[in-house]
C-alpha cells in the first residue's frame, strides 16, 4: 500500500484510477528529472568557478611577470 502526500493530504494508491497512477508515476519521473537537472547545474557552476579562478590567477601571474 503506497502513499502519496499532494499539498499535506495523503493519498492510497491502491484507491486510484490508472490515470491517476499514470500521472503519479509522471510526477515522480519529473521529480527524478529536475533533480538530476539541477546537480548537472550546480557541477557547471562549479568548473566555471574553478576556471574562473584559475584564469584570474594566471592573468594575475602574467601580470606580475610584465612588471
């Protein structure tokens, strides 16, 4: 017996239709999605932060060598 929670109401879907399960397996699969999405997000941050800084390190380096 499997519950759903949709805005603090919990649901038994052994109570639903099949499109009403069809659309909760479509949520969960949204779910698993947009989190997926949003590591993918941050680890791109991430390396452009990395560079970002190692750019401005080596620009900085080959300043330093100029003077």
């Amino acid at each position: 017996m499997t519950k759903v929670l949709i805005n603090d109401v919990e649901y038994d879907t052994e109570n639903m239709t099949d499109k009403q399960l069809k659309t909760v397996q479509l949520l969960q699969q949204n779910l698993v999605s947009v989190n997926m999405l949003d590591h993918w997000l941050q680890c791109v941050k991430f390396v452009g932060e990395i560079k970002t800084r190692e750019l401005n390190k080596s620009l900085s380096d080959d300043q330093k060598k100029k003077e």
